[in-house]
C-alpha cells in the first residue's frame, strides 16, 4: 500500500504535506508572536510535534503538560509538569497560549479556560486547534476502547505513550463559543477544515472514501460543520484606559 499511498497522495493531494493540520496551525499563530511576547504552550509535552517549535520568534518559551518528558521538551525555555485546570504560572503571564490537539482530551474545559484567562495579559490571545466532535473519527473514537486508539496510531507511526484518552467535551464551535463566554474571553475566530484523509489512507477503497467526504464537507457550504478540524482565536479584552478626573470629590459642579 505504500507506493499506492504515495500515488495517490500525488494525485489527489498535491500540496498537502504530513501533518498539514499543524502547519496550518503554525501559520495562525506565529502573526501573534512578537520578539517580546511570552509564550505559553499548554499541553506541549515532549515535543514531538515540530510545528510547535517557536523558541526564536519570542522572547520566552513556556510549556505545562502532566506528561513530564515536558521538562525535557527541546522547544521549549521552561517546561513545567502541570495541568491546565491549575496552570503554575501567575496572573497575567502571557501574551500568547495555545493549545494543540488538547481540547479534546480535557475533563473539565471550563476549568482550563478560566485558568488561560487569569494567565492572559489583557488583550493577550488564546489560539487552539482540535478535533470537532461531529467529524467521523471523533465519532469513531467515542464509539470504541483506548486499546483501538492506540493501535490506530501504531499504524499511524505514534507510540502508544503519546495516544491519551479523549473526551471531546469541548469539541463544537457552540460549545467553544459557551466557553469563551463563562471565562471572560472573546471569540475573534472560529473555522472548520477538512484536508487529507489522514486515518483512511492505510487501502485504496478507504483513501477514496475518505477523499469523496472531503469532497463533499468542502464543496456544500451546509457540511461545514462535519470537517474534521476547529481551529479558534480567542481573546482577553484589553485594560480600560484610566481616564483622569479634574472633578473634586464632594463638591457639585455646575453643568
């Protein structure tokens, strides 16, 4: 099946790489990343995904994940073995987080979107990537064992240690834009996508099925919500600006 995959890469996907999701990914976030901003990447593990690596287009690096290779992690300036419902950091650290494929592993997302507002600067963004809920494979993977999720992504080239258990309970534009709202933030964007058939490419009768739903997700503006990736930007609003006041206080000003 490999030359088969290869031909039909070719073919039907010409300009799609691997892992074209988080090079698509990369592209929204690194408008953000200032040589001052402060970095925070929440849920960034070892560090397998290269995509992710930012190390020269900030000033500081940061990463939390409960996985603790995160202290380890080569992209990273501090890395933190931490949860996203408690992120170790103080008030109004960042100027950028972001999040990649983490959503949909979370217990508690409302949690976890408190704690990146409290860790945001005022006007400081919150970039996420992660599967939508309603995309056939999430569908699957709620549908069946950890065991399958792991061997899928052994044929994959994943190792098992890097395949976690998912939740997808903050998988929904709908249910994002809930989210933003309860902790204080404000949805700039939200998008689906839908690109190479990445789980499907492993036959020839499954690439091409997966090529037609592609198709189809793509071409019929009502299918939008069916794609198989959320990406959004959300944002804390930024400080009032204090105003002076030439009033004295107690005393009644004529108008």
């Amino acid at each position: 099946m490999g030359r088969l995959r290869e031909l039909l890469d070719a073919r039907l996907y010409p300009r799609c790489g691997d892992n074209w999701d988080d090079e698509l990914f990369r592209a929204q976030i690194l408008p953000h990343l200032t040589p001052q901003s402060h970095v925070l990447d929440l849920g960034a593990g070892a560090g397998i995904v290269r995509q992710m690596n930012f190390r020269h287009f900030a000033a500081r690096m940061c990463g939390v994940d409960p996985d603790e290779r995160v202290t380890e992690n080569p992209f990273l300036d501090e890395g933190v073995v931490g949860r996203g419902e408690a992120i170790p950091y103080p008030d109004e650290t960042f100027d950028v987080v972001f999040a990649d494929n983490v959503l949909e592993h979370l217990a508690e997302p409302e949690d976890v979107f408190a704690e990146v507002a409290r860790v945001l600067k005022p006007g400081g963004r919150f970039l996420l990537k992660t599967a939508n809920r309603w995309h056939y494979v999430p569908i699957i993977a709620r549908l069946t064992p950890h065991w399958f999720h792991e061997w899928t992504g052994r044929l994959r080239g994943r190792r098992e240690a890097d395949t976690f258990p998912t939740r997808y309970l903050a998988n929904t534009p709908g249910r994002i834009g809930r989210l933003a709202a309860e902790a204080g933030l404000t949805v700039r964007m939200v998008e689906t996508w839908e690109g190479r058939p990445e789980y499907l490419r492993f036959s020839a009768l499954t690439y091409l099925c997966g090529w037609f739903y592609e198709r189809l997700v793509n071409l019929i503006p009502g299918l939008w919500r069916f794609r198989v990736l959320l990406t959004a930007e959300l944002q804390k609003p930024a400080a009032e600006p204090e105003t002076k006041h030439d009033l004295v206080p107690g005393v009644r000003h004529a108008a």
